[in-house]
C-alpha cells in the first residue's frame, strides 16, 4: 500500500467503478475491443485499447476517427465488441476481484454508504452484479448515461456524491484506470487506485490519494483510521 494523501476523517461512503474494480473485466475488454476492431480491418493497439477504459462515448468516436478514419462506425464496432464478450461471459462466467465481498461487507458493517460510478449502463451493471454476488450491497448505481459527461470528466462523480447527500469530500473513490482516478480526484474525491492493466506513472501520481495492490487493502486502511479515532 502506498498513500500519499491522510484519509480524511470524516468519510461517509465508498464509491466504485464496476470494471476492473470490482468485477475482473478489465482484460475481457482489452481483448474483444481489439478483436473487434480486427474483424472491421483495424489493427487497434494495446495501447489504445487501455485508453478507452471507463473513456466516456462522447470521446470515443473522436478518437476512432483520428485512429482509423472518417469512415470508422464506433456504435457499430462496440456492439461488435459488447456482443464478443457476452458470449465469452455466458460461456465462462466472470470473477468478483479479490477482497470485493469482504470490503463491501465491512463498509455496510460500519456503516458507510456504498455506491457504483460506472461507464456502463444500468442494466448490464445489475446484471453483472448478480452474476457475481454483489447485488444489493449498493445504496446508489450511478451510469454515465445520467450525467453530461463521464470520465474522465468529474460529473459522474459529483453527481453520485450528490445522490448519496454527500460532499465529494466526504467520499473515498476507488478505480483502476486513469480516466476513472482522473475523474474521481478532479471531483474532489479522496482517490485510491487498484491497478489492473497498468500501474500508474508520474503524471497520474499527482491524481491519487493512495495506491492499493488489491481491496482488502482498503479495508486495512479504514481499520486504521477507525482505530485512531477511538
């Protein structure tokens, strides 16, 4: 665990992005974006594959015009993409990432609010949830469908903290990639990072409060605050 900011005392929730954080998808949608791409004729690299994660829609065909032309469908290539990895999920099934269950628990346990802040949208965050057991352990499911802009914007942030009754101040934001830490620091947030596909660099230090190698980590840190409160 490597913390660069003292967690705040007066936290009140914990708000998570879904992929990559709490459910292990991360390494799904790298692989089928890039599937994707190569069966309309894209060669996607692996860097910009890590770039679209948790990347809001309004940004994305921007991009895929500058990557692969004027002539690239984006909506067309991400249901070929969405399509790919669902019958990969209905075959195989998904995994919760490590400590999900146990730092969910601890938190309702405690008595911090639980929320989602996430790219996708209601349903299929529902859906996920209940494949993996972690249905019902929310307060609030937040999907950048109800905001203006999603990450790494820090609307869906403000939004979700807002929905909870809640200063962004008063809310740990945990996240995997550097457009969610972006998101969630720039809204106010006291952000922790659980790497999946990349560790963060020197330009997305400055965005993180605290650097976890996995949950149960967070669940550490929160003891040790409790502990020095009584």
């Amino acid at each position: 665990m490597n913390i660069n900011h003292k967690l705040p005392e007066n936290i009140k929730a914990v708000i998570f992005d879904l992929d990559g954080t709490l459910l292990d998808t991360e390494k799904l949608l790298f692989k089928y974006w890039r599937e994707a791409a190569a069966q309309f004729g894209y060669d996607m690299s692996p860097e910009q594959a890590l770039t679209l994660r948790s990347l809001t829609h309004r940004l994305v065909q921007p991009l895929f015009t500058e990557w692969f032309g004027e002539d690239c469908d984006y909506r067309q290539l991400r249901e070929r993409r969405m399509k790919l990895m669902q019958e990969h999920i209905d075959k195989y099934g998904i995994e919760k990432k490590k400590g999900a269950l146990e730092l969910l628990g601890y938190l309702g346990e405690n008595g911090y609010l639980r929320a989602i802040a996430t790219a996708t949208d209601t349903e299929r965050a529902e859906k996920m949830l209940k494949l993996v057991g972690l249905d019902g352990c929310f307060d609030r499911i937040i999907c950048a469908s109800m905001v203006e802009w999603g990450k790494p914007r820090p609307d869906i942030y403000l939004f979700t903290a807002d929905k909870l009754g809640l200063e962004p101040g008063e809310c740990i934001a945990v996240e995997d990639s550097p457009n969610g830490v972006i998101s969630a620091s720039t809204a106010g947030c006291y952000t922790i990072m659980v790497p999946d596909q990349t560790q963060p660099g020197e330009e997305l230090n400055k965005y993180i409060s605290a650097v976890c190698t996995d949950l149960t980590e967070i669940k550490g840190l929160l003891d040790n605050e409790r502990s020095h409160e009584q």
